[in-house]
C-alpha cells in the first residue's frame, strides 16, 4: 500500500511538471534523483500529519499552562547549557492560542502537507521539512534571528504555491483568491524585510528559507533564462519580418502603395527611389 501510494505521488509530481511549467533538467534535481533513489527508504510519510498531531498536543499543554511554551521554543542559550529537545520541540509550538485559528491554521498545514506529500513524495517533502529546520537552527545559532518555525511553515506555503499556483482559498472564508497571488503578496514583504533590514536579518533570511532556495533556485533561475531568451526571439523576428499592415511598395512623390492600389506598377529609378508608374521620370518612363 505504501509503495502504491509513493508511486501515485510520483506520477503526481511529473503531470504538474508537464502541467504548469517546463521541467527543469538542471544539476539541482539530479542530486535529488540520486538521493532519492540511494536514500529513499528514509522518507517519513505522513510527516506532516505527525507534526500535526504533536502541535495540537502542545496547544492542549499550553492551554492548560501558558508557560509550557517557554520549555519547547527555540533559544541557542538554553540549547548550550544541554536543553538539546528544543531542536526539535520548536517545531510543535503552534502560532496562536484560540481555539478557532489553531484549527483552521492546521487543517490548512494539513491541505498544504497532502498536496505536496503527492507532488513530491515522502522522502522529498521529509528532506525539504529537514533542510529548512536546519535553516531556521542556523539562523537563531549564528544571526539571533527569532523565527521559530514560521520561517519554516512559510516554506512549505511557498512550496505548495510552486506546484499549485491556480488552487484557490478563501481568504476570511469568503473572499476566493488564488495561491499564487497569496504567495507573491507574501514574498513581497520578505523582500521589503530583506531590502530594508539588517544585514544580520538578511543572511537570517536566507538561511532560514534555505530549503525553499536550494529546491527552487536553479529552476527559478533556469525559467528566467528561459523566458528571456524567448522574449529576444521574439523581439528579433518582430524586427525582422514585415507586418501585412506594412506596404513593400511606396511611390516617393504622392506615397500610394500597393495597398491603396492593387493595379499600381513600381519601378525604381537610378536615384534610388520608388515610384508608381504615373510619376516614374520621363527620362526613365518604357517606350511604348
């Protein structure tokens, strides 16, 4: 059953490859198929749904007692003295303490680990969740970033923007909004973070989306490339070809062309210009 359920996401990864944008054959998804293909069996299934559960786990402790948080979150001072957990505790804390939001916000955790458990399989989507908590590790350890695992969710939002960028949500359960526009909204304010905040957020940035930038760089860069030299192509034919707006003939003295007149004649005369029958100079009009 196993099996069957990790070919079907495999076979859902390439239809929206083929689907929504041209696959990308770069070095990036090399490593990825050979990893997969020597490491494979490590992927977590379901690793999501397991997050998920822990999360509404430590909801119900917080709820009973608000200072449990401050045992589970993400400080490199207490990690030093030999609190090693909070490596992996942080993950589970959940971002709001009302009862509604925190079910909205993991059944939306929920949606967004299915659709890419299908696109990517188990052993991608395990890697890509690793890589970015190593990301956001490293950026409390080394830059005093404080993102706890928002940085963290936020890439795997960015993730499933990737794969289903026309999937629509209802932003207050009414307003229908496409994933795609939600993400660029998104981006925009990191990028205005990045542009305007320190160096040290910066590289806390970057390294805590680590995961997002290592699985998407090089395609995103490669689709850039792409769509540039197309857009030159282009350029280069529109100049290059004539439009069947545009005359080939134009007389120099009253500028009829073939297209007022389709029975006109042209010739070009020794000065280099064309005219219709009617003004050709005498000296070069046909004998008749």
């Amino acid at each position: 059953m196993r099996n069957a359920v990790r070919r079907q996401g495999r076979l859902k990864r390439v239809y929206l490859e083929n689907e929504t944008r041209e696959p990308y054959a770069g070095a990036t998804m090399s490593w990825l198929d050979k990893l997969e293909r020597r490491l494979g069996f490590l992927g977590i299934p379901g690793l999501i749904r397991i997050v998920i559960g822990f999360t509404a786990l430590v909801w119900v402790l917080m709820w009973l007692n608000p200072n449990f948080r401050s045992a589970l979150d993400l400080d490199p001072a207490r990690i030093r003295h030999g609190e090693v957990w909070r490596l992996v505790t942080y993950i589970f804390i959940p971002q709001t303490q009302s009862p509604l939001w925190i079910i909205f916000a993991l059944w939306f955790l929920w949606w967004i680990g299915e659709g890419l458990e299908q696109a990517w399989g188990a052993f991608r989507l395990s890697l890509y969740f690793f890589v970015g908590m190593i990301g956001t590790t490293a950026a409390a350890f080394f830059f005093g970033a404080r993102f706890s695992n928002s940085m963290l969710y936020a890439s795997l939002f960015f993730a499933f923007a990737r794969f289903y960028p026309d999937q629509v949500i209802y932003l207050l359960f009414i307003l229908p909004v496409k994933i795609k526009w939600v993400a660029w909204v998104s981006g925009f304010f990191f990028l205005f973070g990045f542009v305007v905040g320190s160096g040290s957020y910066r590289m806390a940035l970057v390294a805590a989306l680590s995961n997002y930038v290592i699985f998407f760089g090089p395609e995103i860069i490669y689709e850039a490339r792409h769509r540039g030299e197309v857009s030159a192509r282009r350029k280069r034919y529109a100049q290059s070809s004539r439009s069947e707006t545009e005359p080939l003939h134009k007389c120099a003295v009253c500028g009829a062309t073939e297209l007022s007149d389709a029975n006109l004649d042209f010739r070009i005369s020794r000065d280099g210009e064309e005219y219709c029958m009617a003004h050709l100079p005498k000296a070069e009009t046909p004998a008749r």
